[in-house]
C-alpha cells in the first residue's frame, strides 16, 4: 500500500467510530444491490474526513480505495 501508515492510521480513526455504530450497514449496502467501492466511499464521506491531504501525498483514489478495502474488511 502506498499510503504511509501515518495517514492509514489517521484515515482508519475516522472512519472506525462509524463502523462501529453501524455494524449493519454492509448488509444493507449490500440487501439494497450497492457495490463494496459505494459502501467505502459512502463510509468515508459520512467521516468527513479531508482527503485533500492523502491528494496532496500523490495519491490516486486507487490508492485512497485500497486504505478503504483495508479499514472495511476489519469493520
């Protein structure tokens, strides 16, 4: 991966509360013929989180998505 665990780390804090909260949500993502890729960047949206920063890494969203594959599979 990439990303340096720095930002893994940062991005993973923002999303994990989420995910805890709703530990349902992939089914239902999945339930309503949603893709895994809209779950992920669905769960990072709802986080806020600024990403301009993993942008301004040189990072692709190839790059952000692989983070997201990472955080989401422990969830």
């Amino acid at each position: 991966m990439r990303m340096s665990t720095d930002s893994f780390d940062r991005l993973s804090n923002a999303l994990q509360p989420l995910l805890d909260t709703h530990p349902t949500a992939i089914q239902e993502y999945h339930k309503a013929g949603h893709s895994m890729k809209r779950f992920r960047w669905a769960v990072l949206y709802a986080s806020k989180y600024d990403i301009r920063s993993l942008y301004n890494e040189g990072l692709t969203d190839n790059h952000i998505d692989t983070a997201l594959r990472k955080i989401t599979k422990t969830a």
